[in-house]
C-alpha cells in the first residue's frame, strides 16, 4: 500500500470540528475511535492500522463503521470532502 496522504495539515487539523454543530469529534468518539480516524485521514490501510495497533483487520473495520455512525456520514471520502469544503 502506498503511503500517500489524502489530507493536508491543515485539514486534518480542521478534522476536530466537523459535522453537527461543530462539536468538537474528539467529544464524540472514544480515544480509540479518534486514534484510527486520526490514520484514516493519513491514508493509512486497515491492515497497517491493525499492525500499529496491535489489532485485527476486521476490529479496525468495526471502528471505522462506528466512527461514520457517530459521526453521520456515508464514508471517509465524504468526510474528506466535507473538510475540503470547509477549508475554502
């Protein structure tokens, strides 16, 4: 997997208040949750997530499907999309 990154700093800083009322994510999401998303928006796989994490593949897809449930999107890119938006 490559180790390109989807995110530019700043929108990835800008990760910290998105969505409803712009509550900060951090309030929405447990530590974990909010660690994996921090690798989502790095363009981290899974797998690698998992490696890093000391945890299964198939544990790192059940955080990511929590984490656009708490956060009420359909998926990463439009999360990514969202922050683009807000950065213009």
């Amino acid at each position: 997997m490559s180790n390109k990154k989807y995110l530019n700093k700043k929108i990835a800083e800008q990760i910290l208040f998105v969505n409803e009322f712009d509550k900060p994510i951090q309030e929405k999401l447990s530590k974990r949750e909010f660690q994996i998303l921090q690798y989502c928006t790095e363009g981290i796989s899974s797998k690698e997530i998992a490696e890093k994490l000391l945890i299964s593949p198939k544990t790192v897809s059940t955080y990511r499907t929590r984490i656009l449930q708490k956060l009420q999107i359909d998926n990463f890119a439009q999360m990514i999309y969202q922050l683009n938006i807000k950065e213009l």
